[in-house]
C-alpha cells in the first residue's frame, strides 16, 4: 500500500497527461469539423429526395418521372426505421472554369445498399459507384472514412443521384469538402484512432503491472476490460 501511495505523484502526472491530451483533441476535432463544413467557392448545392416505399423503382423511372422534394439539408428528409429506399439529388451549381474533385461524405457504414450516380446534364450517366455493407464486393467500394468521390465538370450540370436502401437507420448527414480537406481529414481520423488504440494499450499494460505488483485481482478486470471494449469498438467501426 505504502508503494502505491509513493506512487500517486506518477499517476497525477499520468492523469493530467491524459487530459491534456483529450483536449488537444477535442481542438482537434473542432477544427475538423469545421473543414467538414467549410464553403466551398464557386459552388453552391441545392438538396433534393423522393421516399420508394415499394424499393422496386428503376433509375430510368426515378430520373424521369419522380416527384422529388426540396429540402434544405439532409436533416430535413423524413428519415425512418423502415426497410424503404431513399433517394437524394443533390445539385451542384459550379461555375468553375477547370474540373474540381470534391467528396460527399456519407458517414454511415451500417447502410445495406448505398447506389450513386454522378449524372450530367440531367441524362448522361458519368459515374456509377455501388457500395453498402451487404456483400463483401459492395463494402469495399468506399473509402475510409467512407465518401463519395465527384470530379466536377464545368458548363455542364453535375448531379448526384443517392439511392439508399436499408434495413436501420439510413440517415446520412453529406458534408461536401474539396479533396484537400478530405485527406487531412482522412489522416487526421486515423491518427485519433491510432492514438486512442495506444492509450487503450498502456492502460492495459500500467493495469497489468499494477497487478504483477500489488496481486490484487481487481487489476486483472481493469485489463479484461480496457481489451475487450477496444475490440468492440474496433469491430463496429470495421463493420
């Protein structure tokens, strides 16, 4: 006992790191954030959506004859926990002089069957991208974190067709960002993870030292606990 109470100078010090270290952080995801959400120039999008309750209409039909409804942003489709596909128009008005690569962030790896189509002048099919976790064929088709890459083309009218089908949740939030923002963002998501898997590791390594010292089994917990909650959180986001 009396080694461990020599010992609570170290753990303050380990405890104020650990905090420190939260909110350098959470500064961090703050910026993140707002690179998530950043204007883009010469661009302005305009959102659109039509409910299939049926899941059996055609691309041709939905293209042609669909009555899709305005929406400010994706927090204003009436999403719900029903096995229905949705589909979202986005219009990009670019009036841009050279092509520009942007990402459409999805954001939501649970979805069965996530169709998209990059459609130019309202007829022309640029681009077909089929993803979803349903097969292993369709959950390797989008990156990490998953986004949907568009290659803008000046005068013409660049469209995005969202056909999302799933049996949870569907809800997408679709941040736009350039493709610059995208890899800082990318790197900067893998960065937290990594280190948050480090810190996870030398909780469990400091606990199992504890124990290998004290032989209080109460240690032991701390260390089943610390590796199986990051397994957990390892396979869900792999899933």
């Amino acid at each position: 006992m009396r080694a461990l109470q020599s010992r609570q100078p170290l753990v303050w010090g380990a405890t104020l790191l650990a905090l420190l270290t939260l909110g350098v952080f959470g500064v961090w995801i703050v910026d993140l954030n707002r690179g998530a959400t950043e204007e883009q120039p010469l661009l302005n999008t305009n959102y659109r959506y039509f409910v299939d309750e049926t899941n059996e209409l055609s691309l041709d039909y939905v293209m042609a004859h669909a009555p899709f409804t305005s929406a400010s942003g994706t927090n204003s489709i009436p999403w719900k926990l029903a096995y229905q596909t949705y589909w979202i128009k986005i219009d990009f008005n670019y009036t841009g002089l050279t092509e520009r690569s942007i990402h459409v962030i999805t954001d939501n790896p649970s979805i069965d069957y996530l169709d998209a189509y990059h459609i130019l002048d309202g007829e022309q099919v640029r681009r077909r991208v089929k993803a979803g976790d349903i097969t292993l064929e369709r959950l390797n088709q989008l990156p990490l974190p998953e986004s949907l890459a568009v290659t803008l083309l000046p005068d013409h009218e660049n469209q995005l067709l969202i056909k999302v089908t799933s049996r949870d949740m569907a809800t997408m939030p679709l941040w736009i960002m350039s493709h610059e923002s995208y890899d800082q963002f990318a790197k900067s998501l893998h960065l937290v993870w990594g280190g948050f898997m480090t810190l996870a590791l030398l909780m469990a390594f400091y606990s199992a030292g504890v124990y290998a010292y004290s032989r209080q089994r109460v240690y032991l917990i701390y260390v089943l606990a610390i590796v199986l909650s990051t397994l957990v959180l390892g396979v869900n986001s792999w899933l």
